[in-house]
C-alpha cells in the first residue's frame, strides 16, 4: 500500500532514530547511570535492587497505556479538523469567544511551535486579549496531545483525566482576568 | 484493568470505528504513531529509572512535608514555585514529578506542579513567548494566568474530599 511508504524513506528512518536515540536520549541513560551508581555508593546495593524492581513493574504497568495513548493521539491528529477550529480564535467575542478560544487551545496538536506560531498570527490582527489568553492557558493545560503524550504515560491516565477535569474551566477564568487588567499591548510586528 | 485504562481502550475503539468508516488511510496513523513512540519512549524508560534512584537518594520527609497531605494549602505555593523554576521540557519536568509522587507529594501537589509547569515553562517563554510576542504580552499572559495553578490545587483538594480518584500510578 503506498501510504505506507514512509517506512522505507531513509531520511524519515534516520530523523526516527535521532529522535529515539539522540542526545537527549544519552543524556537520560547517563543520567540514570550517574544516579544508580550514586545510589549504590550512598544506600548500598539493596536500594539499587529495590528501586530498579520498582521501575521494571512500573514499566510494565505504564507501557499498555502508553500504546493506547498514543494510538489515541495519532487517531486525533489524522482526524481533527485542526486548522478549522483554531482560524476561529478570536472571531468571537464575550463569553463565546472564550470558550471557543479554550477548546481551540485543547485541540492544537503537539509543540509550542506551531500553538505559539499560531497565537502571533492571532494577536497581530489585534484579536480579543482575553481570547488570546484563554487560547494559550487551554494549550499548555489542557492540550490533548499533549495529555496523550506526557500526562498520561508517566502519571497514569486517572491522574490525567482528574487534572483536565478540573483544569477545563480555567482558561477562561484566565481570559476573563486579561481583560480586566488594565496594560497596553505591544504585539511585535502589529501596527499600533 | 483499572478505570482509566478501561476509558482509554473504550475511547480508542470508539475513534477507530469512526476512523474505518471515513476510510482514513491508515499510513499517516502509523506515521504519526511511530514518531511519537520514538520521541517518548526511550527516553521516558531511563528518565524513570533516574527518577527511582534519586527518589531512593533524597529524604523522603523532607518531600512529604512539603509537598504531602500534611502540608495542607503550603503545599501549593511550593508545587507552583517548583513548577516555575523547572526551565525543561516534558520529560524532565515529569520525571521530577514521579520523584515527587514517590516522595509521597498529595494529588493536588502534583496537579498544581504540572499544571504550574505547563503554563509557565521557562523555555518555553524564552525561545517562543518573548520572540514571536514581546514582553507586554508576557507580562499580561502571567498576571492573567498566575492564579490558574493554585486554583487547580484548590479544586483538587476539595475534589479529593470526596473521592479519592485520580491517584497517580506511581504511587499504587
């Protein structure tokens, strides 16, 4: 099947590998290494044994989750209408705006680049300073890839699910603050 | 399987069946999935391990009483603050918090570290927020988005009064 092409793009095999296998990568295991043998010198080598027993049923226990997060995140980035919910930010003022700014945020995938890139083409138009807030706290705290991704293989998807409960209603707690905060904005590269 | 686990597996059959139904090509999906397990993954496994002997290292009291249960509402102050100085990407900001977990830091510690985290992340500002915004937006993002993580402790300790979900899976 040809969309499966990819698999065989050397160029896409060797930047999976640099993202599994690069610095940053070495960086954790020399980490990890550097802690052990401090460990075994300062607690001696039960609580080596202890604590890597610990990490393996913890492994073990996260990894299912890990594969159906994931699997939920490529399902959502391949199917969300990404673009479409977020040119609606700022197009809408009062409480409305808000919230649309909010679930905006919740859906932007992945990285700061592309929700920060975004955010600057937003502001520039001189869009609703609340929305702008309210688009960018949803981002960081609610964003779902980045739920899928972070939360939910290192603290368990309870924990997760509990964090963006109570986390849905501040954005726009957020936003409702930004405009009544009597500052001027200077948005680089927007004419004043 | 617990709750959550089962909410997930629930969750994906769901948006599969809708995948196959638009006919969604399945390449991308796996594409996609494939990167993210490469990103997070490897690296997740040794920061873990990292963070398992360096809780074993640190004293445990000292965590627990400022980030446990019996810290109360100054719990929170210093989740935040922990959370604003952590000038790191995911992977070590929770690696931290599995350290905090295993120390015995309470739920609404932890939600308001990472929820401290995710807003203000140093790096973030400095290599996106200030370049592509500029400083007054900044300012006002911060004043606007500082009560945000106390809030979410706030709720998550009054939340915990009544059930005690949401416990993360380091800890059980």
């Amino acid at each position: 099947m040809a969309s499966f092409d990819f698999l065989k793009d050397p160029a896409w095999r060797n930047e999976v590998a640099t993202t599994a296998f690069g610095k940053s990568f070495w960086g954790f295991a020399g980490a990890a290494v550097g802690f052990g043998v401090l460990c075994w010198l300062v607690k001696g080598s039960d609580d080596v044994w202890a604590a890597l027993n610990e990490d393996l049923s913890l492994l073990v226990d996260l990894m299912p989750r890990v594969v159906v997060a994931l699997s939920i995140a490529a399902l959502i980035w391949v199917m969300m209408p990404r673009e479409k919910m977020s040119a609606l930010v700022g197009s809408e003022s009062g409480m409305r705006g808000l919230i649309i700014a909010t679930i905006a945020g919740t859906v932007t995938p992945g990285g700061p680049s592309s929700a920060y890139a975004l955010l600057a083409a937003v502001a520039v138009t001189g869009a609703d300073r609340g929305a702008l807030v309210a688009y960018i706290t949803a981002w960081a705290t609610l964003g779902l890839q980045r739920i899928l991704i972070w939360d939910v293989p290192f603290m368990g998807a309870e924990f997760s699910m509990l964090r963006f409960a109570i986390c849905i209603p501040l954005p726009i707690i957020a936003g409702l603050i930004a405009r009544r905060i009597p500052l001027t904005l200077k948005i680089k590269g927007a004419e004043s | 399987m617990s709750t959550g686990l089962l909410v997930l597996v629930m969750l994906l059959i769901v948006l599969a069946v809708i995948a196959v139904q638009q006919r969604q090509d399945a390449g991308p999906i796996a594409q996609r999935f494939i990167e993210q397990f490469a990103m997070l993954v490897p690296r997740m496994v040794f920061a873990l391990i990292a963070a398992g002997f360096i809780a074993k290292l640190i004293p445990k009291e000292a965590i627990a009483s400022l980030l446990g249960e019996d810290a109360g509402l100054w719990a929170l102050p210093v989740a935040v603050a922990a959370g604003l100085i952590v000038p790191a990407g995911p992977v070590i900001a929770f690696a931290i918090a599995a350290v905090f977990a295993k120390s015995g830091a309470s739920v609404p510690a932890l939600i308001a570290f990472i929820t401290s985290w995710s807003i203000f992340a140093a790096h973030r500002i400095l290599i996106y927020e200030l370049p592509l915004l500029g400083p007054t937006f900044l300012r006002m993002r911060i004043l606007s988005a500082m009560a945000v993580p106390f809030m979410a402790g706030v709720i998550a300790m009054i939340v915990g009064l009544i059930t005690a979900f949401g416990q993360p899976l380091l800890t059980q």
